[in-house]
C-alpha cells in the first residue's frame, strides 16, 4: 500500500510482465488453491463488474496473461499431478516440465513439448500449443480428455471430450495448416473442451484438466544435420518428411548459428542451416540410411551431431532453447519489445514462404533478423532484433505485410503462441467482421459483461 495526503491509504498497482517484454498492471492478485476458489473469485468479480484476467507461468509472448487493470487470478497453485496408465490429471498451473518428468518415470509420453518447458499447463490449453514433436503428434488440442472450467457466473463445471456444445455454433474457415490458435476454432456440432482449448483465458478459467498419456518410445535416434545453405536443407525437408517415425524436424537459418556459436563454438563454420530430427525407431536397421539421407541432400554428415541417449538428446535440447532465449536477451538489450511471427502456411507452400521471408527482409534488415523453428510444419518463427525505434516501426510494419502474405497462402497468422493483446490486430487479416461477430456471439453467452481477459483477441465492439 502507498499513503496518499490526508493519511488515507491505497493499493498500488501491481506490475505485469510476460517474457516479451510486455507490461501492465492489476489491482489485486489472487491465487486460488482449487477450482472451487477461482469460481468464487469470478463470482465476486461479476457482482462488481470488475475484469479479470488469467495469468500462468508468464512464459507467453503476446500479452495475453498480462492485466491492463482489475483482478489478476494466477493459477501457480492449481498444480495438482496425478499419473494414471494413459492418462494425467494436472493442475492449470502445473509447469509441462514435471508433467513431461512424471510421465517418463511412469514409462509413458505426453507429447505436446513447447520450447518452453516452463509454461503451466493451462497456458498451454489457453494457446492450444505445440512445439517440436507436434510434427508427428500434433498440438495440444489432439491430447485433451477432459477439462475443469471456472466460469464468470461463478459455476465449476468439468466437461469432457465429445459433450457436446448446447447452443448452435457457426461454423468459422480454418487454414489450411496443420496448427492454428488464431480466434475461436468453431465448427456446427463441436464439443465444449474444443471450444476452451485455444480461447486464450476468455471464455473461462481452466483450473484442471485430464490429458492423454501414450507408451514412451523405448529407442530414439536424434541429430543436428549442417548444410552449407538454405536450399540444401529445404531439399532436405521434403525428402525426410515421409520417414517412417520421424517427430520432430526443426529448422535453424544461418543467422540462427551465428547467433549461438558464442555458446556453441563446436557449430561448423561452414554452416549455412541446420535441421534438428528425431526419429522414433522400431528396430535398429532404421538407424542405418541416415548416413545415404544426409549425404543425397547435401548434407555436412561429418561435422553433424547426433545422439542415441537421454542425456545427449537433453543437450540438443537445450540448444534448441537457447536461441529463442538469445533472441529475447538480445532485444532486451536493445531496449526493446520482442518483435516475431508465428505465423504457418499449407505445407505445399513450404518453401515459398521462406523464401518469401528471405526476400522481403534481407534488403532492410539483413544481420538483424533470424528464422528458425517447426519446419516439418510450415511453421517458422520470424525474430527481428532491431537497434532503433525506427528499425523497430519499420519491422513490425514489414511482419504485417508477412502476415498478409501467410494468410494469402492459405496460411494463419499463430499457429502456437496465440495472440493476446499485442498481436490481436492480425486477427483482422485472417477473418471477415462476419466471422467477428460470431465470435463475440459465443463470448457474450458465457461472459456477458466481457469481463473475462479482456483485450485478448479482440475488443468488445
């Protein structure tokens, strides 16, 4: 509290942040310890018309956990864990790492891996995420049994997979991509888990949910392949992506490796790209043609890395971690707000998006961007790292225009991280004032008062 003249008292803003450098505040903070609390708390914020907005780990990069006023519910301690044959039940603020660590100790998977292994579990609901092996497993969504809810009439209800929506729902045009968190993903006949996961903390609060567990995979082979250049390892993305097995094909461009030499001295000079597999493997034998794989594409299969054990895989792990956190400690210190897409397209149009992204930034920003990520996906992310408020104008103007270009390719404009606050504008470029107003239509009928994370997606009018 802060004194004001008079010796009255008052509540300070509480400031917020998210890991993109985004900030705002909330006037209280609450932490429920159940699911029963958190509808209790949306109940007393209904009655005062008072928004509220869902925080979680903080790991998001749009804002959209970040309060601009009114009441912040925190989930950190819904973190309940429980492991069952094929199945887990896990608190909305349990952090993906424990649950990844509790399902491999019980000899079973839970796919869905996004890079940050921080993010809280609900996060990952509210932003239907993915990451690397969504490639072979697909993103959250496909591994949800059940959810938890917390609704803004104070009600706790659990709903699970194929219960169906009570009301008529229009249907809403999806890209064609194999990941989309942009809006609502309506279709005539869904079922109510479909129609939380993704809704990014504004159709209710998820406070617990049951989520598919599968057999661990006993053996793995994984590898970092260096190719001199760009088109080598676009070659290489279409020749590897019908291997039997394969979960994970990531993508790292030459600005990517330079940016991580200081960390990894051991990265081919002559590298130009690198692509990160792993490939689940039903016998030995499957190891064998990497070696004729790699070296048909063009492929560095001296300088590559590669890794059979649990600890080596943790190790390339890792620096696939560590250049979005490069990325990030970079625009920091540059003064600045992370500046990036998330943007996919059909995988046809793979490889003309690339080069696309190439061609519109290299005249304007060459040595000040870098591209990596689900290449297996058509799902890059595009980092600007601009030194100047006029570097910074000029660069989100030119991510708008990819946007454009994305959708344009049948794309969407967030494939995992969602949109939030700061990215909620691009919703615009992907669906029509019709489509708009059928999402607000499904707002309005279980948050009337557009109380519940408001800001994210998109405005009450």
């Amino acid at each position: 509290m802060t004194q004001v003249r008079g010796g009255q008292f008052r509540f300070a803003p509480i400031p917020q942040e998210d890991a993109s450098g985004f900030r705002g505040y909330a006037e209280k903070v609450f932490a429920p310890a159940s699911g029963a609390e958190a509808a209790a708390i949306l109940a007393e914020a209904a009655s005062g018309r008072i928004p509220v907005t869902v925080a979680g780990a903080g790991t998001g990069l749009t804002g959209g956990s970040v309060a601009q006023g009114g009441w912040v519910l925190s989930t950190e301690k819904l973190r309940a864990l429980g492991i069952r044959s094929g199945s887990a039940i896990a608190g909305a603020g349990l952090p993906l790492k424990d649950l990844h660590d509790a399902a491999r100790r019980a000899g079973q998977l839970y796919a869905p891996d996004p890079t940050e292994n921080t993010a809280a579990v609900g996060g990952a609901i509210a932003t239907n995420a993915s990451g690397a092996r969504s490639f072979r497993y697909g993103a959250t969504r496909r591994h949800v049994i059940a959810l938890e809810v917390a609704l803004m009439d104070g009600s706790l209800r659990r709903f699970r997979r194929g219960e169906k929506i009570d009301f008529d729902v229009p249907a809403i045009p999806l890209p064609a991509t194999t990941k989309n968190t942009a809006g609502y993903a309506l279709t005539p006949g869904m079922d109510w888990v479909d129609l939380f996961i993704g809704s990014e903390g504004t159709l209710g609060v998820v406070t617990e949910a049951e989520l598919l567990l599968l057999p661990a995979v006993r053996e793995l082979l994984t590898g970092v392949v260096f190719f001199p250049a760009d088109a080598e390892a676009a070659g290489a993305v279409a020749q590897w992506s019908p291997v039997p097995g394969l979960r994970m094909l990531e993508y790292f461009d030459s600005a990517s490796l330079d940016l991580l030499r200081s960390a990894y001295p051991e990265i081919p000079e002559s590298a130009g790209a690198a692509l990160l597999f792993e490939q689940e493997l039903q016998s030995e034998d499957d190891a064998d043609p990497w070696t004729s794989r790699i070296e048909a594409v063009g492929g560095d299969m001296e300088a590559s890395w590669f890794a059979s054990s649990d600890a080596d895989r943790e190790r390339f792990r890792r620096f696939r971690h560590a250049l979005p956190e490069k990325v990030n400690d970079t625009v920091r210190r540059n003064g600045f707000m992370k500046l990036g897409t998330d943007y996919a397209v059909p995988l046809p149009r793979n490889q003309e998006m690339l080069s696309l992204y190439h061609s519109r930034l290299q005249p304007e920003f060459a040595g000040r961007y870098v591209i990596f990520g689900h290449i297996g996906d058509a799902h890059l992310h595009v980092n600007l790292l601009p030194a100047s408020q006029d570097e910074f104008d000029r660069g989100r103007e030119a991510l708008l225009d990819l946007a454009r270009t994305a959708v344009a390719l049948g794309g969407t404009v967030s494939a995992e991280h969602g949109l939030g606050k700061r990215k909620r504008a691009l919703l615009e470029i992907q669906y029509s004032r019709e489509h708009f107003d059928a999402m607000r239509e499904v707002k309005l009928r279980l948050d009337p008062q557009w109380l519940l994370g408001q800001g994210n997606l998109f405005s009450m009018k």
